[in-house]
C-alpha cells in the first residue's frame, strides 16, 4: 500500500521549510539566503509502503545480489529501456559498492543497519557523472508486516517525477511480489 496523505515526515519538512524561508529574510547589513547559496528549490521524493515480510527479510532482499536479480527480473526495466542484461553486484558493507539493472543504477553503501535502515549514494547513468542521489531506507514493524519509508533527495530536479514513478514501478511492485 502506497500512502498519499502528508505523513508526519512530509509535514515537518513542509513546516520546517516555512520557517527557514521566514528566517532567510536578514536583517540589514545581514547576508541574504542567496548570497550565503541557501536554495529551498531541490526535488526529493517520500513514498511510504508496507510489505507483507519482516523488516529482515526486506532488508535482505535489499542487499543481496541474487535476491534483488528477482526484483529486476520482474520489474521489466531491462526490456523496457532497452538495458544490458548483467548479474546484480551488492557489496553489503560500509562503503560497498553496488550496480542494478545492467549497471544503470550503481552507488555505494553509506549505512547499513539489518532490519532498521539502508542508506545509499545512489546514480542513475543518464545523469552527468559527478551526480550522486542519497536514498534512505527505513524499516518498520506493521500490522501486515513491514513499513518502508522511502526518502530520496539530491537528484536533478527534473528528473523527479519520473523516478518517483520508477520507485514504484521497478522497485516496490517487484518488491512485493519477491516478498510475497
């Protein structure tokens, strides 16, 4: 189940940036949020969704190479945008690097904490090569299994809409159905 209600993270991010845009107005002689670089333009994307499977078994689904080739194999993506066909590459470490979907997809491993939270440095290749995402994970216990907060920012702005889609076209459909 994908929520679309303001869940209590969207809400403080949302209030949260109301008080930053009120505190970006300096006093004079102050320097202004533009001349100090402060942006509140950047995209980012927040989807929840409960799995019927344990926080573990996601996560180990999440960073195990054979298991997440079932996801890809499912999700379509490689016939549909016309991707290599290679083995998933998961280095479940600290700093372990990862490639998916034929290598379209490829980062590293930032935090990973079993059953509670994967957090990574995430790229697509159709972006410029010095563009890294962060994606957060985040696991809980639900009454029909698992709750999957979903938190990805960092990505070029234009692309937002279009991976919010892919979350949950090639990952939490094909997800569910691995889980299952």
């Amino acid at each position: 189940m994908i929520t679309g209600s303001l869940s209590r993270r969207a809400f403080t991010l949302a209030a949260g940036s109301l008080v930053a845009a009120s505190a970006a107005r300096s006093a004079p002689g102050e320097p202004s949020a533009e001349t100090l670089g402060v942006t509140g333009a950047n995209a980012a994307i927040h989807q929840e969704v409960v799995f019927k499977a344990t926080p573990e078994r996601l996560y180990h689904v999440l960073t195990d190479a054979e298991q997440f080739d079932k996801v890809v194999l499912l999700s379509g993506a490689i016939q549909a945008m016309a991707l290599k066909a290679a083995p998933c590459r998961i280095l479940a470490e600290p700093g372990g690097a990862f490639s998916l979907f034929g290598g379209y997809i490829t980062g590293r491993q930032l935090e990973l904490s079993p059953g509670e939270r994967i957090v990574q440095a995430w790229r697509s290749a159709s972006w410029p090569p010095h563009i890294y995402s962060i994606v957060r994970f985040e696991f809980a216990p639900h009454p029909e299994g698992v709750k999957l907060a979903f938190d990805h920012t960092g990505f070029p702005n234009e692309e937002a809409v279009s991976l919010a889609n892919g979350w949950r076209e090639h990952y939490w459909g094909p997800l569910a159905k691995v889980l299952a």
